[in-house]
C-alpha cells in the first residue's frame, strides 16, 4: 500500500477546507426548513420559489449585466495597457504609467471605492453627469479595478510572444494594425480569454465598490445577499449560490475543454508540418544519389 506523503495530505486537506463549504451549501439548498441549520428532508421548493423572488432575480440579471460589460471594456483596455508596456519601450512616463495600470491591485478596495465616489459627485457638480449613480457608475468603477488584472495577465502573454512572426509579417508588407489584429490577438487568445472570466467574475463577486457607487434601483447580488445575510440566511440564497457555482463550473469545463481541443489540433499540426519536411529532406537526398 502507497503511503501517503506530506505534501498530498495538506493537498486534500486545503481542497477539502475550499470545496467542502460548496458541497454543504448546495447540499442545504435542497433542505425543505425554512431553517438553514435543520435539516427538513429534500425539496426542490426554493429553487422554484426563485421564480417569484422578482428582487432577487432583479439584482442577479444585473449582476450578470454589468459583469458581461466589465469583462468586454477590462480586455480592451486592459490590452491596450499591456501593449504599450511590452511594445513601446521608451517614452516619457512610462514608469508613471505602468504603476497607474497595476495601482488597482495594491490599493484597499475602499480607498478606490471612496475615491471613485467623490469623482462622480465632483463630475456631477461641475459637468452634470452621472445626474445619479446605477448600472453605469459601477460599470466605470468594476472596469477600472479589471483593467488591472487584465493588463498583468496579458502583458506575461506578449512578453513571452516570438517577435519575428510579426516582423516577417510587416517585412511582407502588412500593416502594423492588421498585424496587431491578425496575428498578435489569436497569439494572445488564451490570456484574452482568461482576462475576460477573471474580470467576470471579480465584477460578478465585487462588494465593496458597487457599495460605493451604486444608486437606488441598482442593487447587484452581492449587495443583495450581505443585506439577506445579516438578518439571517435565506434558503433562497442558497439556491441561487447553487445555480451561479453550477453555471461557472459549466462554462470552466467548456472553457478547459476547447481550449484542450484546441491544443491538441495545434500540436498535430505541427507534427504534421514536421513530417512533411522530414517526407521532404529525404526525397531530396534521395535523388542525387540515385543520379550518380
């Protein structure tokens, strides 16, 4: 019998101390009690009573909304950062810049919370816009805190890139943009892909600045379950925390899944590529000795 080492121990050990929760609480949405904590049998009411929760099927359509914006506007921006931090070299700035792009990811989520605040008032003051705070100012603020994320992810992406593609590229005569759009992005596909979920889901999971920027009327889910949950938690959360886990671990697996796909069809083909040359170089040492 193989004993267990050291090492794999503490790894079932934190995989069981992050997953365990999960199981419990899509466990406990099946529970027929109104109670969390005791255990009524199993029923599938709460999941059908989410039907007639128009609040919280409200804020969860929001949620998803804001989030799907966030994820489009951080990887476009967050892109752009990163190709100018790993492209242009030198220009006057640079280090200024670099550190207001990853400055998000070092500052407390209630100093850029409380800072974007006071911005918006102030632009309300001055120029009347955002006449009131919703959907739109905490789009702005979860794009501004993605962007980061994005940048960082995407930069390691194109630092790693082989230059040359794209100098035979521009040597050939295309332009710099069809190059960028051609040739650069599906190089950088995957990080695009990853910066895109890690921005939906930090937007989808943000507390602290939707608090911050947020208005009547625009509640997003995670404001709506911290309100729930400090009176109590409702069956009703657990039932939609089940469905938001069982949708996120639907689209990893099918993300895993092309992706792996993917990989594959590239490593054939690039077997294939090799031996054809191998087919190639042969046949061409043949014939000279076959002549003489």
């Amino acid at each position: 019998m193989k004993k267990l080492s050291f090492s794999n121990v503490m790894l079932w050990v934190g995989l069981a101390f992050i997953y365990l929760p999960m199981l419990i609480m899509v466990i406990y949405s099946f529970n027929a009690s109104k109670l969390v904590t005791v255990w009524g049998g199993w029923s599938i009411k709460w999941y059908a009573g989410l039907l007639d929760n128009s609040q919280l099927m409200g804020s969860v359509g929001r949620s998803l909304e804001i989030a799907l914006y966030t994820a489009v506007a951080a990887v476009a921006l967050g892109t752009l950062a990163a190709f100018v931090l790993t492209r242009v070299t030198r220009f006057k700035g640079r280090t200024l810049f670099g550190g207001l792009v990853t400055a998000p990811l070092v500052m407390p989520e209630v100093i850029t919370g409380l800072s974007l605040l006071l911005l918006f008032v102030a632009m309300a003051q001055l120029i009347g816009w955002p006449q009131e705070r919703g959907l739109v100012t905490i789009w702005i603020a979860h794009t501004t805190f993605c962007s980061a994320y994005v940048a960082v992810v995407v930069s390691a992406r194109l630092r790693e890139l082989d230059l040359s593609i794209e100098e035979a590229a521009m040597d050939l005569g295309a332009k710099p943009w069809k190059v960028f759009f051609l040739i650069t992005i599906p190089m950088i596909a995957p990080s695009l892909a990853a910066g895109g979920m890690m921005s939906f889901a930090l937007s989808l999971d943000d507390l602290v600045l939707a608090s911050f920027v947020s208005g009547p009327g625009s509640t997003t889910l995670p404001m709506e379950v911290f309100s729930a949950v400090r009176l109590g938690v409702k069956p009703e959360i657990n039932a939609i925390a089940s469905l938001i886990l069982l949708t996120v671990s639907l689209f990893t697996f099918l993300a895993w899944y092309f992706t792996r796909r993917a990989e594959e069809r590239r490593k054939r083909a690039i077997q294939q590529a090799m031996e054809a040359m191998a087919q190639e170089s042969s046949s061409s040492n043949w014939k000279p000795v076959q002549a003489a």
